[in-house]
C-alpha cells in the first residue's frame, strides 16, 4: 500500500456533534489558548523589569524570547501529528498541565537559567494547544460552519496576543510586581483544563501509525539551530556574520533540514508530508502565513520597544497604545467569520487581509519619532485588521482541501510556518534595527562623552535630557527599515492569496476529490 493510500485509508470522523456540544467545547479551548498566548505575549513589557531582577544580560534578554518562539515552532507540527494518532482530548489537557508546570517555573524562577526554561516549557504548550484546537474543531464542525468558529478563535487569538503587553504593563508598574504575570495566568488554565474534562466528548483516533520519531528530531535540530542563529548573528556581544560558529550553525541547520526533506518523503507518518506541501492552496496558504506570523507574534514587541524606547512611553501607556491594534484584529477576525459562514467565499478576505497588512506595516515604515499619533494608530489599526482576516481563514482554507483525517497535520503544519516565520522575522528584524540605530545612538553618546551603544538604552535613564531625546528620536527613526522589510513581506503574502483558486467550503466532513478540492 503506498503512502498516500495509508494516509486516504482512515475512517471517517463523527459529524452529529450539537451546536451546543460544539460551543461548551470552543468555551474550554479558547480559554486554553487564552491563557498560553497571554502568557507570552504578557511579558513583552515585563521582560525589562524581569531581566534585571534575575541579574540578567542583554544575552539573556533575547533568549527568554527566543525559547518560547522556538519550542512553540519546533512543537507546533508534532501536537499536529500526534492528534491524527492520538486521543486528541489527552493530548489538549496534557498541553494544559505542561502550560502550568512551566508557568509555576517562572513565577518561583530566581535566576535566569530556570526562567528561559520555563519559557521553552511554556512555548511547547502553547504549540500543543494551538496545534489541537485546529485539529478538535476540525472533526467536530463541518468546514461550511468553521467559518464562525474560526472567526471566533481568530478574535481570542488576536486578544491575548495584543492585551498581554498591556496587562504586563500594568502589573509591572503595580505593587504586585512581575511574579504575578505568570500567576494571574493559572486560574484561566485550570478552569480551561476542568472545562474540557466535562465537554469534550470525542472519540479517539482509530488511525494507525507510527510516530515519525527521525523526523521529529531532524525538524528539532533544523529549526533550532536556524532560529539561534538568525537571533544572535551580528549582535552586539555574539558572534560575528563570518565566524566559524555561525558557519557551523548554517551548515547544521541545513544538513538536518536537507535530511528531513529525505525522510518526509519516505515515511508514511510524516511530521511534515511532502504530499501536503504539493497542494496548491496549502504550499501557497504557507507562503503567506510568514507575514501573519510576524504580525501575530512579533509586531507587538517591535510596536512596544518604538513607544517605550523610541518615545518615552511608560509600559501601561505603551499597552493602551495599541488599542487600534488590538480592535482591527478583533473586527477582522469576528466580522470575516461571519461572513464566511454566511456565504461561504473565503478567497476575497484573504486578499482585502493581504492588502490591509502590507498598508500597515508600510504606514509604520513612515511613523518616525514625532509622527502624530493617529499616524501610527492608523498604521496599526490597518496591521491588526490584516492579521484578523487571515490568521484563522488560512487555516480554514488549509483544512477544506485536505481529507478529514489529516486535518490535525494540515491545521500544524500552518502554525508551524506561522510561528516559525514570526520568530524568523522578529529576529532578523531585531537585527535590522539594531544595526541601522547603533551607529547614530553610539556617534550621539559618544559626542556627550557618555559612551555606550544601541544595545545600553537601559541607561538612558542617567542622561541628560537632551541627550535622552536625542538618543530616541534616532531609535525611533530607525524602525522605518524593519518595516519596510516587513511590508515587502506583506507584498509577497498578497501575491501568494492572489494565486489561490477558490474552492467552495464543505458542508459536510467528507473527503476532498483527488485534485484536491471538496466533492
């Protein structure tokens, strides 16, 4: 039997599941997501108060960012795969119970080395808990009702992503202190894990299969290696471009990655199917998923570092600043649900989300250090809703053109690409912005006998007043090349949605035709 003929041989999944089953479940499973993207996306403007309380450096500052990305990219696909073998509600409250051990870690952590722990542990849940929502929703709901659904954990997506800094900012700045942004995250995770155990109702896979064991550790090792190097390349303090360990990172990463290619194709239980990546709109739904991933998981962070390094902001003002933000995501993740459910065309929103992206980021790219505030209001308001009206729709595009049983792999392998390509962007941004302001912050401190480089702002705070301003606006100039990159990004994504072929949603669980659209 060959693979794909393994693979077609599945059984069919249950579809009598009630619209009340169906939101008691959702209930449980957005609260999940919630609390893990919250999480993470909270300590985005507590990181500058944590990393000093742990006696932490710049060095350790990126890597209690770096970890959570990279475990949630690494472990993305694997939950994905998993489910399509597993008991996927084991596997949903397993992802939970690891969310608490590692937030528990990280509310008692006392030095840096158990804290950047804790955050890789909390990013494999985070990866779990996404991968399994797709995948449960998808054996649950017909893709002609998933609309609304997706709708509806695209807008918790998009909330706990963007109030996270907000929260994190002030909870730092009250007498609770940053312990409590790993605390205040438990109850929600509990009542979540509590919540599934009563309204989850769903049988276990009978599919057989392997774990793609060789896979999982050439995926593991790939993206390891090439998120490491793409986060400390050219850093201050790191290695150099053209340094012996980063010509060992890059070859590493590209053996391991070669050999998985080699593996996929010869398994049967693939992390990563090559037949998947080979469908029109699933090898395209990827390509623009890469500018989603950055807008979801790292335009946040880049958005609170211009306000609060580039214009002075304290952290809760820099959290009510990306208010537009966060109510273009919400509108276009809510609105497009809507009516996708209701007329069941989904290639026009992806394109209108493309293009409202690019726009976005593009106005960023024009917001400088005394730019009006309605400028970058607008520029974000126009990100958030690009990203609202493609985060969960790509995903939904995926899922109609792949068999019902291969939706837990199909639902992974976009996440996957979404937070790999998010982590990949923010670090080659970071590096972007590090380079283009360092010369100007270092001529500028050096010309007031203060020393110092772009990666010290910390202690902007010792200088004078004039100095300060001066330091800033050149920070907050700097960001116009990051987005313009990010914008070409953007560009890119429209052109790939452009290219899909729409293909009308399934009203029922049945299989894809052999070309790969829905009977």
């Amino acid at each position: 039997m060959s693979v794909h003929d393994q693979r077609s041989a599945a059984p069919a999944v249950r579809s009598d599941y009630s619209p009340r089953e169906v939101r008691l479940v959702l209930l449980g499973l957005m609260a999940a997501m919630f609390t893990v993207l919250v999480s993470s996306s909270i300590v985005v403007n507590a990181l500058p108060t944590i990393v000093p309380s742990l006696h932490g450096t710049q060095t350790a500052y990126t890597w209690m960012v770096t970890a959570s990305l990279l475990a949630n990219a690494v472990s993305t696909p694997v939950w994905g795969k998993l489910s399509d073998l597993l008991d996927k509600k084991l596997l949903v409250q397993t992802a939970i119970v690891v969310f608490v051990l590692g937030t528990v870690a990280g509310a008692l952590a006392q030095n840096v080395g158990i804290m950047i722990a804790a955050r890789a542990v909390q990013g494999v849940a985070a990866g779990g808990v996404l991968a399994l929502l797709q995948s449960i929703l998808g054996v649950m709901v017909p893709v002609r009702e998933r609309g609304r659904y997706a709708g509806y954990t695209g807008a918790v997506l998009a909330l706990s992503t963007s109030v996270g800094p907000l929260a994190g900012g002030l909870i730092v700045d009250s007498p609770l202190g940053w312990r409590w942004t790993f605390w205040l995250c438990l109850p929600i995770a509990v009542a979540a894990l509590v919540t599934l155990q009563f309204t989850l109702r769903i049988a276990p896979s009978q599919r057989r299969g392997t774990v793609d064991w060789a896979g999982i550790a050439l995926l593991a090792t790939g993206v390891s290696l090439l998120l490491i190097w793409v986060s400390f390349v050219g850093r201050p303090g790191s290695f150099g471009w053209w340094s012996f360990l980063s010509a060992l990172l890059v070859a590493g990463a590209a053996a391991s990655l070669t050999a998985l290619i080699v593996v996929e194709k010869r398994t049967a239980s693939a992390i990563l199917p090559t037949w998947l990546i080979r469908r029109r709109i699933v090898a395209l739904a990827l390509v623009a998923s890469v500018p989603v991933g950055f807008g979801l998981f790292g335009a946040t962070t880049l958005f609170s570092e211009y306000l609060q390094v580039g214009r002075g902001e304290d952290a809760t003002a820099a959290g009510f600043a990306l208010l537009p933000f966060i109510f273009g995501t919400l509108t276009g993740s809510l609105v497009t649900g809507r009516l996708i459910t209701a007329y069941g065309r989904w290639r026009p929103y992806l394109i209108a989300g493309a293009a409202a992206l690019t726009a976005g980021f593009a106005g960023m790219n024009i917001t400088g250090a005394h730019a009006p505030f309605w400028q970058f209001a607008t520029a974000t308001a126009l990100a958030g809703l690009g990203i609202g009206m493609q985060q969960q729709n790509l995903v939904l595009a995926v899922q109609n053109s792949v068999d019902p049983a291969d939706v837990g792999v199909g639902s992974g392998t976009v996440a996957f690409i979404r937070a790999l390509g998010g982590a990949i962007a923010l670090a080659v941004f970071g590096s972007l912005l590090a380079a283009q302001s360092s010369a100007s912050i270092a001529a500028v401190l050096n010309a007031h006998d203060a020393g110092g480089s772009a990666v010290e702002l910390d202690r902007l705070g010792g200088l004078p007043e004039q100095v300060q301003a001066v330091v800033r606006s050149a920070y907050a100039d700097s960001f116009a090349l990051p987005f313009f990159v990010a914008a070409c990004l953007s560009l890119l994504g429209l052109v790939a949605v452009l290219g899909m072929r729409h293909s009308a949603l399934r009203s029922s669980m049945g299989a894809p035709t052999a070309n790969g659209l829905p009977d």
